[in-house]
C-alpha cells in the first residue's frame, strides 16, 4: 500500500535537473522518466524500460538505488518489477508551460477520485497514449498526484492554479443551463446555448480547476464507439453573493413572476411577455438558477418549470406598494378578491388598462404576497387572498373614511356616489371603489358599479376628536346633541355646499365616531361616542370660561343664545358653535338649534386627575413623558386615545399592547385580531382588567 506522502509539509523537495545524488550512468531526462513512471504506474518492469529507452538494466537498478537511499521513495524488487512501498518526496510544483489542453485533463481529473482512461481521452480529443504522455509530464511538474491501475486513473490530488478568476455571463450561462437541464449532456448544453462542444468542455474544465464548480460526470458509451458526457452540478461558487429573490428588479421579477403564475411556459412565451429574444430569455434563466436566486428546470424539450412555487407572505400594507407605483395597486387587488376567476380582457376592461400591464400588476402583487393564483390561458383563477393595509391597523385615509361612513350610513353605495364625494371621474371611483373593497373592512359584494354590504360595520373611533378640524367638532358637536339634524342647515351654519357638509358627516361616521342613517337630507342619529371631558375649563380659554358662566347662572334649563351674545358682546353665530363644542367634549349634555341651548345637566369637569399607569404619578400631558418615571402615557391602540385610572382595558396576550374595552369588543366584531402584532384573539383570550 503506497503512502500518501503528499499530505507532508516537506513532500514538494525534489527537483529532477539536480537532484542530489551521486553520478550514475543516466541522463537527467532518463532520471526523471523513471521517477514519473514510479509516480504514475507505481512499479518500473526494468526489462521493458531498458528497451524502450535502450539502456542498461544495471543503470537503472543503480539509480533506484540511490533514490531509495536518498528517502525518496521506498520499496522492493519482485523478479524484474521494482513496486513502490511508500512515497516521501514529490516534485516541486512547476507550472510553466501547462496548456489548454492539460488544464481541461486536470480539470476533469479533479471531479473525481476514479477516472476512466478512456472517457477521459474521448472528452479531450485525444487518443490514451497522448493522454498518458500528459499524465507523464503533469506527474513531473508537480502539477498531479496519483497513480494509473489497469484502465483507470487513481487521483489523490491535483493542482490549483494561483490566479484569481473573474466569471463570465457565457460561465454563468452555461453553468445555469445545465443546471436546469439537471443531469444534462454536453451535447444538449451545446445546442442550447449555442456554444461549441469543445468551448464548453474548455470553460467547464477551468471552472472545475479553479474550484469554482463541483460536479458528477457520467460518461455513457454508444453502440457505434463514441460516447456522451453528461454533467450533474451540485455546487457552483458564484460572486457577488447571491441576490435573493426578494431583491430582483425590472425583467429577472418580471419572469420569475410569470413562471410562478403559469407554472410552466416556452421561452418563445417567455420573450414575448418581457419583449426579448429567445436566447435573451435563456441566459436570464440561466443566470436566475446558477446564482441560486430562484432555480428553473425544463421540462420537455422547450418548456421551462420553476423548482418549487414559495409561499409569499405581504411584508408591507399595500398602501406602501401603491405609493411606489403610478399603477392602481388597491383598486386590483380589490378586484381580485371578488373573483374566483377571471378572463386578463375582462380585467383591462375594467382598470382601462392593457393586457400587459394588468399582467404585470398581478405579477408583482403575487410576488409582494397579496394574492395566490394562477394563470390558465387567458383566465386569472384566484387561490387565495391575504389582505395587509393601513386599515387593519386603524389607521384610514381621509377619503377612506368618506367612503366608510357612505357605506355606514347608506344601503348601498354606487361609483356615482364617490365620483361626486371625491370630485373625481367614474374610472377613478370605480378604481376606489375596489380598492376600499380589497382592504376587507367591509363583508359583502360588488354588483357592477355598486358595493352592497351584508352587514353594516360599526368600528371603534379610529381617530381622536381634537385631531380632527374645529369645524368637525363643532358639527359633531350640533348633530349628537339633535336626534334628527337637516343638511341644509350644516350647509348653512357653515357655510358649506351639499358635497363638503355631506363628506364631513360621512368622515365622523367612517372614523367611528358616529352612527346615523341617511334618509334624504335628514341626518338620523342611531349613537355616538359619549366623549368625557379631558381639560380643565382654564386650559379651554378665557372665552370658554365666559360662555360656561353665562350658561351656570342662568336659572333656565332653556337659554336663549342671544342673551348670551349680548352679555359677552359676541355675536350670536360664536356662542353657537362655542356651544357645540363643549357639548362635542362632553361638558354638557343638551339640545342645541341656531338660537337656542336646552341643557340636561349642569356642566361636567373631568372628575380626577389623569395618573401614570407605570407609576401612579399625575399626568400633566397626554402626549409628554411622565416627569417621575420617564415613560409615555399609555394609549388605546385603538383610538389612541389615553387610557386613565378606573378604565376597564383588554390586554392581547402576545405585545401586551391595550385598548379601551369597548374599543376592542367593536373591532372584534370587524376583525378577529391584534390591531398592533396580528395575532388571533377572542373575548375568551384576551385579558380583562380595571386600570
């Protein structure tokens, strides 16, 4: 058994031009043919080599003898053989003059312990015997290590070259092609890329060498002689790292998308959905599958099928994807999620856009995590729906809330109703129309241009009434305080046109505020939010103060607001809407109309002051840290609004975020999770404590 002497530190210490030992009858080139033979063959027949190179047999013996003395090689004589027992000394590596070609045999050589001689030749052109003078003059520079046994050559190492390697696309191409080929033959490399058989041998072989590439090869003969090479990637080392998926821009997203929706497409297909050639496509897949950012195989010889379909999940609302792009990502989505299929002519038609660009909208929308769905023909069919936008986070847009009260207030709402809302055209409000749709705040369907909800939601306030204009509050305030409350005189008090007094109304509903019913131009209060005042009459202002104390002293339950104006010397119109807005705050509770205020109560303060939570410390702002324990006020994550001592909270178990009680069972009955963390909870999970 020969020893693996390479494997020690002074293994590269012989050099055959001057090896020193004593002078023996032999020229340095027959020294070092001997020496490569026992390297190679592991045994020298003294009598054939004394033949072949016409010299004594006693010469020879005396130069084994002196390289055996010299701890070169160790080993014994066996008739006329002399067989190699251990190896201790190598040549020193000298990489002068290793051409293409013996770059391609020890490139190949390097895939495998156990190489075949004659595959082995037939893949580098060459015929055993040229393929053997190789062996002889790589063994001898250093450059190989290993041994030839009956038919096969034994490799136990090979060198690698010391140069930095820069791949090219056509490395990448080819590597990636038969990467989806799989087990896949030169032959079918060749013709695919385009490239020469003995070009792509050539780039494989440098890729093998360079350990930029690992593989399995199988060599498979044919009855007529010749044979295929068939190469089996499992490895390929590429630079810059890998981009993942979720990085890929422009047309690599583009075709990804595509695959993933038709699970199976040509490259001609391919092309005329990104408007490239063939070959373009090919190398785009290619280069896809061997960088590892998504893999591809064929399937058949002209259809492309992507490895495994991933289940995407939306990391941003879909809000944020709308923003970033002119195309109507909301309106889409909306749409999709009242279909379970749907022809791509239908969908143009009704966005007013191409067949391409509503196949690309499906496409990125699919890839962000939005939809599920295939792609049959011409036929969309929708697998799934997973909805994630700013709404289910309580937070809504202005027109949003527009739209929600509309819905609130209203049997049904159609495109008219929110193109006259909005000020916009029939296309842009039916694009709203499927947009709030596909937001999954309302349970119900879209006949044409009209939305008809199964059940009418009533949500938590989603807003602070002091973060809405004076105005609002002031008509909040005039419209809890009459059951029944006409349009025309909100249009009249002020100064509004029917749209703008309509839309305000419609945005304290969908903000969750209110409850009405629209019945023609009268306003039908069904319920409100009951708001406790939250500021000391001082805080409110001087004139406040003033209004209250006119209202206190005042032995009448029914005051006329003239009276009032007359003694603060304000006109009538301010004590009005001074009025509405301390009932709005919840100071009083009563009746007002344009000239008078009937009261139920006398005036209500906030009972106590407001305390940390953390720390029981009096809290001097809803919106500054606590001055003795640093920490923010809690707020409902609901209506955001501050939760204070004596409050009746439910807690989510998962982010221990809280919310005022009554908040939270209204927005169960909408959406039965977290508002902050998404998780899935019940009244039953939920905990439920007094602050």
């Amino acid at each position: 058994m020969v020893k693996l002497a390479f494997e020690r530190d002074d293994v590269y210490e012989i050099n055959f031009s001057d090896l020193d030992l004593p002078e023996v009858n032999v020229s340095k080139r027959i020294r070092a043919q001997i020496l490569t033979q026992l390297y190679l063959k592991r045994e020298i027949n003294l009598i054939e080599f004394s033949t072949d190179y016409e010299i004594p047999v006693e010469s020879i013996k005396d130069y084994i003898q002196l390289i055996v003395q010299a701890l070169v090689v160790r080993g014994s004589y066996r008739k006329n053989i002399f067989s190699l027992a251990t190896i201790y000394k190598y040549p020193r590596i000298n990489s002068s003059r290793v051409t293409p070609l013996r770059k391609i045999i020890l490139g190949f050589l390097s895939q495998s312990a156990k190489v075949n001689m004659s595959n082995l030749s037939e893949i580098a052109g060459i015929s055993k015997k040229e393929l053997i003078d190789h062996l002889f003059f790589l063994t001898s520079r250093g450059l190989f290590i290993g041994s030839i046994k009956h038919e096969n050559i034994l490799v136990q190492w090979i060198w690698v070259p010391d140069e930095k390697i820069k791949l090219t696309k056509d490395d990448t191409f080819i590597v990636g092609i038969a990467m989806m080929l799989r087990k896949a033959d030169i032959a079918a490399i060749s013709k695919i890329t385009e490239f020469p058989k003995e070009e792509i041998i050539e780039k494989i072989s440098r890729l093998f060498l360079l350990k930029k590439l690992e593989a399995k090869l199988e060599f498979k003969k044919k009855k007529l002689g010749t044979g295929s090479l068939f190469i089996n990637v499992t490895r390929y080392i590429i630079e810059p790292k890998i981009i993942p998926l979720s990085n890929l821009q422009g047309m690599e997203k583009e075709v990804v998308g595509y695959l993933i929706l038709t699970k199976k497409a040509s490259p001609q297909e391919i092309g005329r959905f990104i408007g490239k050639e063939r070959n373009e496509v090919l190398r785009m897949l290619a280069t896809l599958t061997a960088r590892g950012s998504f893999q591809f195989v064929f399937s058949g010889t002209n259809y492309i099928v992507p490895v495994t379909i991933p289940e995407f999940s939306p990391t941003r609302t879909i809000e944020e994807m709308a923003t970033l792009s002119f195309f109507s990502y909301e309106a889409l989505f909306g749409l999709l999620s009242t279909q379970k299929k749907i022809s791509l002519r239908r969908l143009s038609g009704l966005m007013n856009r191409t067949d391409g660009e509503i196949l690309e909208g499906v496409i990125n929308l699919l890839l962000e995590g939005f939809v599920k769905c295939s792609l049959s023909g011409n036929t969309l069919i929708i697998e799934g729906i997973r909805r994630y936008s700013r709404a289910q986070e309580g937070t809504l847009e202005r027109w949003e809330r527009i739209v929600l009260g509309m819905i609130v207030s209203k049997a049904y709402i159609t495109t008219k109703d929110i193109s006259l809302a909005l000020g916009i055209d029939k296309h842009h409000a039916k694009e709203r129309l499927y947009g709030f749709y596909g937001k999954g705040l309302i349970k119900g369907s879209i006949e044409g241009n009209k939305l008809v909800p199964e059940e009418i939601p009533i949500f938590p306030p989603l807003v602070q009434l002091d973060d809405l204009p004076i105005h609002y509050q002031e008509i909040y305030g005039y419209i809890i305080s009459n059951p029944k409350t006409s349009l025309k005189s909100i249009q009249k008090i002020w100064e509004k046109s029917a749209v703008a007094a309509t839309n305000i109304i419609f945005e304290l509903v969908g903000s969750g505020l209110l409850n009405i019913e629209l019945r023609g131009s009268t306003v039908n209060v069904e319920s409100f939010q009951n708001i406790l005042p939250s500021r000391e009459l001082k805080d409110l202002g001087e004139v406040y103060i003033r209004v209250v104390n006119e209202i206190e002293k005042s032995r009448r339950r029914k005051i006329r607001l003239v009276t009032i104006a007359g003694q603060l010397n304000l006109p009538e119109i301010d004590i009005f809407k001074m009025t509405s807005q301390l009932i709005a705050h919840g100071y009083y509770q009563g009746s007002l109309t344009q000239s008078t205020f009937e009261r139920l109560t006398r005036i209500i303060l906030p009972s106590k002051k407001t305390h940390c939570l953390k720390c029981g410390h009096v809290i001097e702002s809803a919106n500054e840290p606590c001055k003795n324990c640093k920490e923010l006020p809690t707020k409902c994550s609901i209506c955001q609004g501050l939760i204070k001592h004596g409050e009746n909270v439910m807690e989510c178990p998962t982010c221990s975020n809280v919310a005022h009680k009554e908040h939270m069972l209204q927005w169960l009955k909408i959406k039965e999770e977290c508002p902050i963390c998404k998780t899935r909870v019940t009244k039953r999970t939920l905990k439920t404590y007094s602050t």
